[in-house]
C-alpha cells in the first residue's frame, strides 16, 4: 500500500505542481519549497487514507457475511 500511495503522489503530485508552480518553473524563478512539498504529501495521505478505509470496510463486511 505505501509503495502504490507513493507512485500516486508521485503523479498527482507532479501535475498539481506544475499547475500551480509551472509559471515560476517555466521563468526560473525559485519554488514554494512548503508548496513543493505539501503538493506530494497530500495526494499520499489521500490516497493512503482511501486503500486503508477500503480494506477496513472490507474485513467488516467480511465478518458480517460469515456470521
């Protein structure tokens, strides 16, 4: 699970940045390193937060059907 949590915000992250920071990339100028970073650790925690739930619902369903 981290290592796919990390290939999305690997993705996600890059094509946020270069939406929100393209500009200054694209002119030379410095990045918002806060920015930089918050912009791949926010699509990992997402996505991690979303595979933990799914398998969290799952085992509870799982239960529920064996009883």
């Amino acid at each position: 699970m981290p290592r796919r949590s990390f290939w999305v915000a690997v993705a996600v992250g890059t094509i946020l940045n270069l939406i929100n920071q393209g500009d200054r990339l694209l002119a030379g100028q410095p990045l918002d390193i806060a920015k930089l970073v918050l912009t791949y650790l926010v699509p990992y925690f997402v996505a991690t937060y979303g595979a933990v739930s799914f398998r969290l619902q799952a085992q509870r369903d799982d239960r529920r059907d064996q009883r």
